[in-house]
C-alpha cells in the first residue's frame, strides 16, 4: 500500500514529465535555427536531438518508477537534485531573458508540479513509506 503522498507526488511528477515534454516538443523547431544546435545536427543529425529528448524522458520515467513504486530513497534525492538543477536552469533563462509565449508557461508549469511533487517526498506518510514503515498513519494509504 503506498501512502497518499507518493500516490499524489506520482501525479504531479507524471504531469511535470508531460507538460516538459510537450514543451521540448514546441520548442524543438526553434533550437534547430540556433546555430550550435544546426551545426549538431549538420553532423549528427536531427535524429541525435529527439534521442536526447528520448533518454531524458526515459532517466525521468525510470526515477519515478524507482522513487514511486520501489521506495528508493537514491532515486527520491536525484529527483531532488535535478529539481534545483531545474530552478537554477529557470534563474539562469529569467537573467539571459526568459522565453516568452506558450513556452515560457509550459516551463513554469513543469517546475510548479515538480516542486509539489518533491515536496511531497517529505510528508511524513511519504517518509515512512521510503523507511518501509508506516504502520501507523492510518488514512494515509491510497
């Protein structure tokens, strides 16, 4: 039985995935004009930047199985990592000139759900279920 706070922290981190990857998805047409990104492409090929979008959704899916359904508290503090690695990005793109538009929502979005979601990997229900307890929080529990 897993605690509510994982079962909610499982929604939230789901959502923040896929409002990310729609965002990385509108935005990819406009990376492609950059010219760091054309001369990649030129060598690598278009096909080498939707892989690296492939593999990130794919590391995030594979924290979240692991931090969701496996209680590893290894995969709880990498989410907690990436996360302040995510609002330092978010800083950094407000100071150079945060992108405007539907984008600049959708990044919004996703680090919104993502801090509800890691703050949620701190309640106490979520707590005792990555020590393997929780015996006694009755009406916690999905």
């Amino acid at each position: 039985m897993r605690p509510i706070s994982i079962v909610n922290f499982e929604r939230c981190y789901l959502g923040a995935i896929v409002v990310g990857l729609v965002n990385s998805l509108l935005v990819v047409p406009a990376m492609l004009r950059t010219p760091q990104v054309a001369q990649a492409t030129a060598t690598l090929g278009t096909g080498f930047l939707y892989g690296s979008i492939a593999i990130g959704i794919a590391i995030t899916l594979l924290l979240w199985y692991f931090a969701a359904r496996r209680a590893s508290v290894v995969a709880k503090w990498i989410i907690v990592v990436f996360f302040a690695f995510g609002v330092l990005g978010l800083v950094r793109n407000a100071m150079a000139g945060f992108p405007a538009g539907l984008s600049g929502v959708l990044s919004i979005v996703a680090l919104v759900l993502q801090a509800v979601a890691v703050y949620l990997l701190f309640r106490p229900d979520a707590n005792a279920w990555f020590r393997g307890g929780a015996t006694d929080l009755r009406g916690t529990f999905e």
